[in-house]
C-alpha cells in the first residue's frame, strides 16, 4: 500500500509471475480446473496464458509455461497462498509443476519511477 492525497491509503497493484513446466498432468489439471475461480475470490485476475516459443536473451532456463495473474494487492496474493482451506488446492499445483520460479513486480503506469537517480 502507498499513502496517496491527503493521507489516505492506496491498493498497489501486483502482478504474478509464473513460469514452470508440467511434472504431472493429472495434478496440473485438478489444480487448474479450480484455481481460476479461488484466484478471482481472492482479487486476482489471470492477465494471459502462454506456452513457450523460444530463448532470444537472458540466463534463465526456460520453462514450458507462462502465467501473468494480476493481483487486487500484495495482501490479496497473500490471502490466497495462505488460505487454509486452499492446502489441498496449492499441493495439486506444487505435485502438478516443476521448474517453478513465482515473482511479484509492482505495477507501475511507466518506468519514470525505476529511472529517478
């Protein structure tokens, strides 16, 4: 959260990061048939979907997939990898996955605020 105007209180907007490949396809789809429903419960929204093309820079290992989930805040994220009654959900995405490399970025309007000396 960032204080705004008059001291009140702004939502900073977060986005998710998922890259992985799929260890059990099984897994991956109880955990896909459920997760889109939770996620929005949760104040989080899948911006896109994708599958791997190719390497054109960077040290990273590829993974096979690609999903970008934007999330209402950072407590809303929060709120679904720590809900109790998601153990069962988050345990077909850990045994459904592998590879998995999950990072947040802040959502910004333009890179002025990255360029400020």
């Amino acid at each position: 959260m960032r204080t705004g105007h008059a001291g009140t209180v702004t939502r900073v907007t977060v986005y998710a990061l998922n890259l992985f490949d799929i260890a059990d396809r099984d897994e991956y789809l109880a955990y896909s048939k459920r997760s889109p429903g939770e996620v929005a419960k949760h104040g989080g929204r899948v911006v896109a979907l994708g599958q791997f093309r190719e390497s054109i820079l960077g040290d990273i290992e590829p993974r096979r997939v690609l999903i970008l989930v934007e999330w209402d805040s950072k407590d809303a994220f929060d709120s679904y990898c720590n809900d109790p009654e998601l153990a069962d959900l988050h345990a077909h995405r850990e045994n459904g996955s592998s590879s998995y490399v999950w990072h947040l970025f802040d959502r910004l309007d333009d890179l002025r605020p990255l360029l400020k000396p």
